[in-house]
C-alpha cells in the first residue's frame, strides 16, 4: 500500500513530466493533464527530482504510462511505474559512489529525527521513501525530505553512469545492521506491514536503521547504496 501510495502521489504530479514527452502523443498527454490538475493540493505538492530525472531518462517508457493513463488504466501505470523505479531508480542507486550513498542515508536518517518529532505518523510511510499525505503542514518535515530527495537525485545522477559493483550478501547485511545498528530480524520485518506498527515504534526502528555513524567506516560505502537501494 505504501508504494502505492508513492506510485500515485508521482503519477498526480509527473504527469507534467510526462507531457515533455509527448510528440505523437501531444493530445493524450493534454487530455492526462487534465484530471491531474484537479488532484489534491497535497498530491500536487509532489516535488521529486530524482523521480522527476529518472523518466526524463526513460522516454519511451514514460510515453507507455501515459497511454495507459489515458486509457484509464491507473493500476497499470502505477504497476509500470513502480518497475522503472525499481529498474533503473534503484539500481543506480546501488552503484552510486561512496560519499553520494552515505548522504543519501544521512540524509534519510535527518528526515526520521524529524518525522519523530514532529510527525511521528510519517514514519511508516517514510518506510518506503513515501511521505504522508499531509506531511507538507509541516515545514520541517518538507524541508528535510526536500534534503533527501536532492541527495537521492545526486546519488543517482552519479550510479547511473557507474559498473555495477559488487554488494553486501543477504546474511552480510542483516549481521550489520543486527550488531551496529540494534535493529532485529524481528524490526526489519515490521517493514512489510508498517500500517500495523504503532507510530513511536517504527520510528524508533527506523532512527536505528539508518544511523550512519553506527556503521563501522570502512563498510558504510557498502552499507549505504544497499540500504538506499533496497525495494521495501
């Protein structure tokens, strides 16, 4: 549902994006604009750059999303979507260089201290990098996911163009994240069903999750891209 959630809240808005690339498609990315212009205020708040510089790199792909939006088909779209995200969002960002890696999870640690203060409901939705639906109310809380954000747009902008490198194994993982990080099996897998974890909970797991200086420094290259790349 959390991914979802994000699918929906980039299909309201990217479909601005879309339109950039509709050549032939000029009247179907016309009429997409329509409907998404009377979405939420909250929806089309949306501001993402590095999903924004994802389908400015992916075209084609952004073109059949757009067909199937018009078509009606939002479970589709949101389906496709989710698959470029994972497919090209996320890889490069596994393969992004140390320095860029490590910021992005700093970052995403910023934005939790934050959601735990100030909106600690956020923090099962920030379990897949989604952002509750009234998350801009607050300012510190759009003022950090802005921050990370960037930092994913950064750290994407440098994987894209790098060779695959070579990636902690499942078991490497989950012993680091268990010895430095505090955060149990039993805590990771709370991740797969985030809207039955009480709010003060999950971000308590996820402050720990995603404590950087926890990670001893000469793994936390390694740490990050897979803690910033993982599908939740």
């Amino acid at each position: 549902m959390m991914r979802m959630n994000w699918a929906l809240s980039a299909i309201a808005a990217g479909v601005v994006v879309i339109s950039i690339f509709a050549t032939s498609d000029a009247a179907m990315a016309q009429s997409a604009n329509a409907p998404a212009a009377k979405a939420e205020d909250k929806a089309s708040d949306y501001d993402d750059p590095f999903v924004e510089a994802m389908l400015a790199d992916h075209p084609a792909e952004v073109r059949a999303i757009n067909r199937k939006l018009v078509a009606g088909d939002r479970e589709g779209a949101i389906e496709a979507l989710t698959d470029i995200y994972t497919e090209y969002g996320l890889s490069a960002l596994g393969r992004a260089s140390d320095a860029y890696a490590i910021d992005v999870a700093r970052k995403a640690g910023a934005v939790v201290d934050v959601l735990s203060s100030w909106e600690p409901e956020g923090c099962r939705y920030f379990v897949s990098f989604s952002v509750h639906p009234d998350g801009n109310s607050v300012p510190e809380v759009t003022d950090s996911i802005r921050d990370f954000r960037q930092a994913q747009l950064l750290a994407y902008e440098d994987g894209k163009s790098r060779a695959p490198v070579s990636r902690l194994s499942s078991i490497e993982f989950l012993d680091l994240v268990n010895e430095y990080l505090g955060v149990s099996n039993i805590e990771m897998s709370l991740f797969l069903i985030p809207e039955k974890v009480p709010d003060a909970q999950m971000c308590s797991i996820l402050k720990r999750y995603w404590n950087v200086s926890g990670v001893p420094e000469a793994r936390r290259g390694d740490w990050a891209r897979d803690v910033i790349s993982v599908k939740q």
